[in-house]
C-alpha cells in the first residue's frame, strides 16, 4: 500500500504529527511518501493508493486559506471513494476546523478514515496515539 501524507505546517506541530503518522503507517508494511503542500500537484492523486491530509486550524478555526485549501481545493472533486484521513493541531476553540473539514470530505464522496485527528498545540503524549493512527490506517 502506498500512502501519501500531505500537509502544510506554520509552527511545525502539524508537521510533527505527519512524521508520527509515518512511523506508524511504515509499521504497518506501508511505503509513505511526507509531502509539504508547496510541493504537490493533482497528479499525486495517480501515485497513491491512500491519502492522509494535514492542516493546522487558522483564522477563525479555518483551514489554512494561502497553501492548504488552494491546493485541496483543486482535488476535492477527484476525492470520491478515495480512501484519507485528515489531522491537524490547533491552539485554541474547540476543534470546530476538523468537524467542518470531517463533512466536507464527506461530501466530496470520500472515504473518511474514522475522524479527523485533531491535538492541541504541540504533539506530546499523544504521539503514541498518532502512530496508531498511521498504523491503523493503512492496516484496517
């Protein structure tokens, strides 16, 4: 199984959790490919087999409006029964971005993998639960 893992990062933390969704995926048998966002173009939807989006919340818990959505925005018609996930952290409200971003993925005709992974600031105890997701994503 291939997975790609795309993301963009402001302070690093949603970087982090892409790293730990690697570690847990390639634990799983997956080859992985951590992609920034700034170096990605709809031709990577040919090249893998599952996805996994991340961006932090901005704004009024928004997704990121300067890279991240441009970008989403060009492949969320070609995401029907495609098989993703999508995490990010956030450093206040109360998560509001993911619920949102869980729905939109959901109308476009994906195949959401549980919920969005979403952390408060800067992974810590957490990260174990992160590389279980990457793991759970890519054997379940």
């Amino acid at each position: 199984m291939r997975l790609a893992i795309i993301y963009y990062s402001s302070t690093g933390n949603t970087e982090m959790m892409a790293d730990l969704i690697a570690e847990g995926a390639r634990s799983g048998g997956a080859e992985v490919a951590v992609l920034p966002v700034s170096q990605c173009d709809r031709s990577v939807l040919e090249s893998y087999d599952v996805f996994a989006f991340g961006c932090p919340a901005s704004g009024q818990e928004e997704l990121d409006d300067l890279e991240f959505l441009p970008f989403y925005e060009t492949i969320e018609s070609d995401l029907t029964g495609r098989k993703m996930a999508v995490f990010g952290s956030f450093g206040w409200g109360d998560g509001q971005w993911m619920r949102d971003w869980e729905e939109r993925v959901k109308h476009a005709g994906a195949e959401l993998f549980e919920s969005g992974l979403a952390i408060q600031e800067e992974p810590g105890p957490e990260s174990e639960a992160i590389r279980d997701f990457g793991y759970r994503l890519v054997t379940e």
